[in-house]
C-alpha cells in the first residue's frame, strides 16, 4: 500500500485478494476464486461449526431459493398499484408485494407495515426522518447498556442532527431505571424514547415508558430488530399494543427470514410521514425476490412462530445455565439469564470477549464480542462480554439437552483450556448429523416434536 493512504480494511485480506487476483490473467477464474470462497463458507459455517451468532438466522428452503428467483431481477419502484408504479408491468409484482404487506399484519397483529427498507437500521432512520427535526432530543440506551448505534450519535440519530440523552439504566438488573428515567425525560422532553437493543436479554417498561412520554405528546419507539421473531411468535412483549408508536424490525435474527427491515404502526396520522420517507427518500428499486422472501417468512412465523419461538427461549435458557454451572459467568442470572434468544457471558477473566470469540471460532463455534455494562469507552474493541444465541441451533432441530453439550464444548476451550483444534474435531462431529432446518413448510418441525 503507499504511504499515506487510509483503509478501513484489514490491509492483510485485501493484500491476499490481490495476490489472488495478480495470480491470473482470467475474469473468469477471478470469478471463481469468489464462487469457491463461497463454497468453502457453506461448507464449514454451513456445515460443520455450532453457529451461536444472535444476528444470524438461517432461512428455510423456500425462502432461500425465492431469494435467487427471477424476480429480483424486475424492478418495482413506488408503492403498490397501478397509479402508484413508475414502471409498468407490475401486476404480479403488486401481488406479491400486497401479500407481503398483509402477512406482516397478520404476524405483528398490527395495522400499517412496510417492507421495502434493506434493513432494520434504515427502520430506525425512517422513524427519524419521518417524526423529528434536527436539533430534537431523542433519548436512547447508551451500547455498554445494549444499546444500538444507529440510535446514537455515530448512526442515523446522529446523521439527523438530534440531540441524544442516555435513557437510565440498572446495570444489575439489566433494565431502565424508572424512577430515573421519569426524572430525566421529564426534564429534556424528549420527541421519541427509541429503544433499539443489540444485548436484548428482558422486556422493557414499553407501557410505562409510554405513559411518561404521553404528558408532552413524546412518542416511544420499539426497535425489534433482535425481537421482532419473538414479538410475532407471541414469547415476548407486544409494543404496539403497549403503547409503542412505531415498531421497527429486522426480517433476519429471529424472524427467520431474507436481511431485510420492517416497520409496522397502528395510527393512521403517522401513514404519510412513514411512507413518504420510505419512498422516495430511502427506496426506490427495492428488491423484489426479497419481499417474495419476506412474505414466506411471514407465513414460516404464522404457521411455526409459538413453538419455534418458545424452543429459541428455552434453549437460551438452558445454555445460560449450563455455562453458569461450568464456570462461566452469565449476566442476568438473579432474573433467570434470559427471556429471549441471547445469553452474555462475562469472560474478562479468559481473556475478554475479542480473544474468547476468536478461540472458541478455532473450535467450530462461533459467537461474538459484546459489550457489558462494566465496560468503559475504551474497550470498545475489546470488550468484557461475550454474545451468543440460539436461533440456528433450534432451527436445527436441537433442544435443550444438546445446549449442556454446546456448553460442554465452550467449557473444554475456556475453562479447561483444552487445544481448540482438539475441542473442533467433537463440535464438527456433533454438528454434522444436523443439517436439516425445521419450522418451516419444507420440513415441519423437529420429528422429537411430533
């Protein structure tokens, strides 16, 4: 690299992908390095590793190949209907779209929705767009805290020009503080209260949170993007009906679907400021094999979403547990570690969450560094906490027995210090009898369900 350049980059990957690229003469094998990367992914994340990644979902059948249709090559600009299209053309597009549009009501029990955005974060930067103005005060939750940045000075918050206040938190019980919060958005006025968890273990007081911001018309915002699998499949608070304006959401994570975002309302005032920022400001030609795939999803979680939901909680229950009994610690344990599909250890005493999440990958099983409430700015990059979840093992088929055994294998890496190639060899073992995904109208459920 010459000298005084910036790469955001690892400079080592992108070095191996030039020496890969000088290597050959040939588009058409530089083609095929991409599709072999590919395929060795699939082949060993797909296959062969225990993936606890709380983002990470993986998507049924139907879904996946809907997401390789030829629809995605047609493009769709503006809202559903004949008037409302750039292009014409769109009948079936308009169908499947319409579908989409109704299934997510049906699964979020709610009014309005919308399923054009790529993604949860453009919810969130909708929202603001839609209901503040710059120089506004928002309150949200600080990241140590679980907090995400597209609600913070470094996301979409930011980029609007609002002006953010930490919503008070109890970093022992893991929820706000009321009596703190009252006592400060009472002070500051906040326009919204967004809470947008990405270390979500807990409800949170929508109704009561609501009920404050009510004295000076504040409006509080739901951002499920972990929870929105939950919400639907009926394991988890219901925000719209607790007072949430707007509940925005990610079709991965726990929804099970295509990265995708949603938002869903139930006032109609809040229609055309949503739509007209959704279009045309955030989405013109959005990607219609992804709303054919979202749809599906939505029926996935109609048809499958109680039982695959509560299996998703119950496993992360019993993961948290057994780690907590073989050593490692595991927060929220007074409250019985979680309501959700997330566990978070604290294992600054192995390490800290970057080195525990890179060993434990050298062992098959792959997790993620977190941030934890004892953290400080400066452990940004290598915080004290380590996130897992439990959506693609359950939807593996898996139960809780096989979570004593997932803990068993994180256990043998952390705290008896076994050689993670050793510790690889069983995970891979384990792991390669299951390779088929239920909760899904492919496959049903798990035949220990039936």
């Amino acid at each position: 690299m010459e000298p005084n350049t910036f790469e955001v980059h690892d400079p080592e990957a992108l070095a191996q992908a030039r020496a890969i690229l000088n290597a050959s003469e040939s588009p058409a094998d530089w083609a095929k390095a991409v599709v072999e990367a590919v395929r060795r992914n699939e082949e060993w994340r797909g296959k062969r590793c225990i993936n606890l990644l709380a983002p990470e979902a993986p998507t049924s059948p139907t879904v996946r190949a809907l997401l390789s249709s030829e629809i995605g090559t047609r493009a769709a600009e503006g809202h559903i209907g004949r008037l409302n299209r750039w292009f014409a053309g769109t009948k079936y597009i308009d169908e499947v779209e319409a579908l989409c549009v109704e299934l997510l009501k049906l699964a979020f029990r709610c009014r309005y929705a919308d399923h054009r955005l790529m993604g949860s974060m453009l919810g969130n930067m909708a929202v603001y767009h839609a209901l503040t103005q710059p120089g506004d005060v928002i309150m949200s939750a600080a990241q140590p805290f679980g907090g995400h940045s597209s609600n913070r000075v470094d996301g979409p918050a930011g980029m609007r020009g609002l002006k953010i206040v930490d919503v008070p938190f109890d970093p022992v019980e893991l929820d706000v503080d009321l009596e703190a919060f009252a006592r400060v958005a009472r002070q500051v006025k906040p326009r919204l209260v967004v809470m947008g968890m990405s270390m979500t273990l807990f409800p949170l007081p929508v109704r009561q949170m609501s009920e404050i911001l009510a004295e000076w018309g504040g409006k509080f915002i739901f951002d499920g993007a972990h929870q929105a699998g939950l919400i639907a499949g009926g394991q988890f608070q219901d925000p719209l009906n607790e007072g949430a304006a707007v509940l925005t959401g990610s079709a991965g994570k726990t929804f099970s679907g295509p990265q995708s975002g949603m938002i869903m309302w139930n006032d109609p005032a809040l229609t055309r400021p949503i739509a007209d920022t959704i279009f045309p400001v955030l989405a013109a030609t959005h990607q219609v094999n992804r709303v054919a795939a979202l749809a599906v999803s939505a029926a996935e979680m109609i048809e499958f979403g109680k039982v695959y939901m509560a299996q998703i909680v119950k496993n992360a229950q019993a993961l948290a547990k057994a780690l907590d009994e073989r050593g490692i610690p595991v927060l929220g344990a007074k409250r019985g570690y979680t309501r959700t599909h997330q566990v978070v250890a604290d294992v600054r005493q192995f390490g800290g969450g970057l080195e525990v999440a890179h060993r434990l990958a050298d062992a098959n099983l792959i997790t993620n560094k977190n941030l934890i409430p004892s953290d400080e700015p400066k452990d940004w990059d290598r915080p004290g906490g380590l996130r897992m979840g439990t959506i693609e093992v359950t939807r593996l088929g898996m139960r809780e027995t096989d979570m004593e055994t997932i803990a068993g294998f994180i256990a043998r890496v952390l705290v008896e210090n076994e050689a993670p190639a050793a510790v690889a060899r069983d995970v891979e073992d384990f792991r390669l009898p299951y390779q088929t995904l239920y909760y899904n109208f492919d496959h049903g459920l798990p035949p220990w369900m039936q």
